[in-house]
C-alpha cells in the first residue's frame, strides 16, 4: 500500500490502489479494497482506514489496482511491535461496552482480536478530517 495516510485525497488514493471493489454510495461513504475499507468525507478526503480479516492472510491493495495478500499477525507480534516502540499496550472497550480493543497508547490505533489470537479488526481515525 506504500504511503498511505489519512488525510490524503480520494484522487490521490485512486493513484495510488486504483478503483474501489465496492463503494457504499456517493460521498461521504466508504470504498472497499479485500480487506480494507476507507472513509472518504464529502471534501473527499480519507479520514478513517480499517482493516477487517478474514483469517491468516490481509487482502489489501497494492499499484495500480492489484490485490495483495499479507500475513495477519497475532496479539503476541501488536505486543511486542508496542514493547520495541517504547508505548504500552492498553485494553479498552472504546466503542461498545464488554467489546475489547487493544491501543498502542498515543497511536489512535485500535486493534481487536479473534479467540485464535488474530488479528480480527484493526481502526484508525481523524475524526476532524471527516466533516
């Protein structure tokens, strides 16, 4: 996916992973690629990325439309990247209540994961960005 970040354009992300596999209608709305899905606001900006498994591998986007296949990883590799970093890993239940999510703490990333200790779902936002 190379550099791909909130903030960017829907012309620059079209760019860079080409058209969508689906899309949930005219903007705002959500443009889907395998696995992920990304929020684009009204001014046509990529406010949210979430990625949503299905399993050991990520379909993702790659250049010029093609799909990728990743390995997901486990809690085990979130702790350790977050250990490496220097951050804490930190348990919450951000969005519905005995609904657990992981942090790495000051990232604004939030992961969950399956019973098998994969990853399940991950999210990041800039909700100024959406409006």
């Amino acid at each position: 996916m190379g550099d791909f970040n909130v903030g960017m354009s829907l012309a620059a992300v079209l760019e860079a992973v080409g058209d969508p596999d689906a899309t949930t209608g005219p903007l705002p709305a959500i443009y889907a690629y395998g696995d992920i899905q990304l929020g684009i606001s009204q001014r046509e900006i990529l406010w949210y990325i979430a990625i949503e498994s299905s399993g050991s591998d990520v379909v993702i986007p790659g250049p010029c439309g093609a799909r990728c296949m990743v390995q997901n990883f486990t809690r085990s590799e979130f702790m350790n990247v977050a250990q490496s970093s220097g951050r804490m890993a930190v348990k919450s239940e951000p969005f519905v209540s005995d609904e657990y999510w992981w942090n790495i703490s000051g990232s604004g990333v939030f992961v969950e994961f399956d019973e098998d200790g994969l990853m399940a779902a991950a999210h990041y936002s800039d909700r100024a960005l959406a409006g």
